[in-house]
C-alpha cells in the first residue's frame, strides 16, 4: 500500500548509506517495537538473549539460498532436517514421518491443502470437486490454499463451546469432502479443537486429517509437560495426517519459518513439485516458493537448540502464569471476563456488560496494541514471555477504560477487527 508522501520515482543516483538509514529512521518513525511490552499482537519475544542468538543465527546464513542446498549450503540442509526431526520428536511422530520448513503458516496450510488434493486423486477418486471441511474458526489461509488450488471450502457457522462441532462437520461430510481440518489452537478463541473426535471422523470416513499447529505446536507439547490438563492434538492421535507448526510464533525464529510434517514420509510425492521442462535441467521443491532464505532457517534451528526443551518449558510456564493473572484480576472485578479456557497463549476477553468495541478503542488510546475479535465483540490478547511484566497495569488500565465505558463517558467509534498485510 502506498502511503502520503511516497516515492513514485525511480531516482538515477544512487544515495548514500548514512543518508539513507536517516532517511529509513524517519521512515520508521511511526512503526511499533514489536517487543514492546504493550504489544499484545504478535511479540514473539523470549528473552533479549534469545534474540540476540536468533539474530546472529540469521546474521550469519542471511545471504544462503536453500534452493541451493544440495550443491552449495549443506550446512541448510542438515540445519533443516535436525530441525524437522527435533519438531517430529517434539510432536510425537512415528517412525516413517517426515517434514519441511516452510516461509510460515500460511505456506504450511497450502503446502498441507495441496498435499491433501494429491493424495485423494489416488485414495478418493469419487471426489470430483474436492472439499475441504472446516470448523468457523480455521485460519483464512485455508481458504487462500483452497482457492490456489482449485478445492472448495465448507466453513462451519458456530463453535459450541468455543470449540469445533465434529457432529456438525460429519453432518457436512459428502462424496467431494477430502480433509478435515482442527486447530490446535485456533487464532480467534485460542481453545484446542476436538482432535481426537476429528480424526476419529476422518479415519471412519477416509478422509486427510490436518491440525493447524502454527500457534500451539511449540506451546502445547511443553504445556502439557507443566501438567496442564490437555487432551493429546499431535501424532499421538491416529488418524491425524500432518501439522503445520510455526517456527516463527513459538518457536522464537526469524521471521519466515514455519513446518509442515506428514505422519507418512511417502506422501511428501503428493506435496512434491518436480518439472523439468524447461532448459535447466530438473527443478524440484517440496514448497511453493522456490528461494528460500537460510537465516529464516538457521535461526529455527539455533533457537531450538539454544532453549532446549526446558528453555520452552519455563516460557510456557511465564505464559500460564500471566494468563492466569490476567483471568483472576477479571474475574475479582467481574464485569470483563475471559472467554472459556483456553489452553493456547492467545486469550479473548468479552463483556456481557460492556461494549467490548469501545473498550477496544479505550485500550488503544493508553497505548495497548491488542486484537479484536468480531464474534462475540472482544478484545485478543496473544501473551508471550514478554508480558510477564505487564499484568498490573493492564489490568489498571483495562478497568479505568472499563469505568469509563460503564458510566457513558466513553461510547465506541465503530472500529473493527481487520487484518490487512
Ligand atoms: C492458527 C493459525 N494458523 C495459521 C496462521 C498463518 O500464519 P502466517 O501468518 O505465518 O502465515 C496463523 C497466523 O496467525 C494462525 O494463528
């Protein structure tokens, strides 16, 4: 998008470097940190020494193109595969199960989605018309994949208990229906889909099962290592086919990092692009795109060995313990509430008292970047390691804007949840 003020000219000099990082920092001057504390959207923060080893991990394969990983960086591809492995260990895999990084969530779900079509031209060639079922709150990725490749999408309309309805998805099981999907945890209620009832569904019927684990598939398995009730969502299920599992969410990479993993190694053929038809010789990836940056890569890799298990652990464990705050100092209050339980690091906060927009609008103006959730009317927090910190003064300022909205000196504008990139 363009903005006032930008640059339609394509100058014939060049600049100089230090005019130009002036230039850059001015530019910048209204971006948000994305550490800052009161960033409720999307910090992925772990620690400044975590970030330190994720930038110098990039830093130092920044200019290494995956693509060429066979013939020039071997180093990527033994970064990709231990990184694949740790994930698949992490996830509970069998023996036989493989995987890949993908450039995030979103390529993840296409890669998964395309992998899905491939694999019932051979073991559902009655769909003629593939579908892919979907509870209300899958990600829209799934619909960007679905129209990349030619499969048509049934979204259910409501999510009793927060959760996917399986008995509305069977009900909606036809001929075309190729995959199911569940998310573990989806992005707008941030509570773990029922799993196990939608692989049960989708073995009895033959069907590809995927759990969208671009959010939870680094918090859940080091939750559950807490002793937080959870029912299994990983590879453990049967009948769970793949998970995409964002390295760039909780796996604290660089961004442009995510996983996808396939339960049976032998379906990467379904995922697998080859072609060589043109006068190069063969070109063949396991992705859509084709470049791939190596710091993106190394960086999982680094920050994966760096923390180990128990660095993840003490994060989910920060986590829960804000979380927690957060959901006590609401409930002492008792007009702003926490919507169900949510296992994942992303919580809603509803009202059936308050105008949840203009509470929203309240927030924003004491300098909190939150989310919004549409339906019901709320705000969405995504708690990280970052916020340990924070909890008293949200809390303050969500009950000062909360005073206000009660008592009428605060009504709402009218703004609403985008998500425009
Ligand atoms: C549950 C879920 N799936 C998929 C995605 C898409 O990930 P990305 O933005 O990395 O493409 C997101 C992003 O927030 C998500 O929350």
């Amino acid at each position: 998008m363009a903005h006032e003020g930008t640059n339609r000219v394509f100058p014939e000099q060049g600049t100089a470097a230090e005019d130009l990082f002036s230039e850059m920092d001015a530019i910048a001057a209204g971006d948000q940190r994305w550490d800052d504390p009161k960033n409720l959207k999307a910090s992925y923060w772990a620690g400044d020494d975590v970030v330190a080893v994720m930038h110098r991990a990039y830093a130092r394969h920044i200019d290494d193109n995956a693509i060429y990983g066979a013939s020039l960086f071997p180093s990527l591809v033994r970064y990709e595969a231990e990184v694949v492995a740790m994930a698949l260990d992490m996830l509970e895999a069998p023996e036989g199960a493989a995987g890949g990084i993908t450039t995030g969530g979103t390529e993840s779900i296409l890669m998964a989605v395309r992998t899905a079509r491939d694999w019932a031209r051979v073991h559902r060639p009655g769909a003629t018309q593939p579908e892919i079922i979907l509870p209300e709150t899958a990600h829209p990725a799934f619909e960007k994949a679905a129209q990349v490749v030619g499969m048509t999408v049934v979204r259910m309309k409501q999510s009793p208990g927060w959760r996917a309805d399986p008995a509305a998805m069977e009900a909606a099981i036809s001929e075309n229906t190729v995959m199911l999907v569940g998310s573990a945890p989806p992005y707008p209620y941030g509570i773990v889909d029922p799993i196990i009832e939608i692989a049960a569904l989708a073995r009895s019927h033959g069907l590809w099962m995927h759990v969208d684990g671009c959010i939870g598939g680094f918090l859940l398995p080091f939750l559950q290592d807490l002793g937080e009730p959870l029912a299994p969502f990983d590879f453990r299920v049967a009948g769970v086919d793949s998970i995409s599992a964002d390295l760039h969410k909780f796996g604290y990479s660089g961004r442009g990092a995510s996983l996808l993993l396939l339960r049976e190694g032998a379906n990467e053929i379904h995922q697998r692009f080859s072609s060589d038809a043109w006068p190069s010789g063969t070109y063949s990836t396991l992705n859509f795109g084709g470049s791939r940056n190596g710091g993106a890569i190394a960086s999982s890799w680094a920050v994966m060995r760096y923390l180990g298990r128990t660095g993840y652990r003490e994060r989910v464990a920060s986590i829960v313990a804000t979380k927690r705050a957060i959901a006590e100092g609401l409930a002492a209050d008792g007009r702003l509430t926490v919507l169900g339980r949510p296992e994942g690091a992303n919580i809603c906060i509803v009202s059936e008292r308050l105008d949840m927009v203009a509470v929203a609008e309240g927030l924003d103006e004491r300098g909190w970047l939150t989310g919004r959730l549409q339906r019901p009317p709320g705000l969405l927090l995504l708690i990280t390691p970052r916020h340990a910190g924070i909890v008293d003064a949200l809390l303050a300022d969500l009950l000062a804007v909360a005073d206000d909205v009660a008592s009428g000196r605060r009504t709402a504008a009218g703004s609403q949840a985008v998500y425009v990139g």
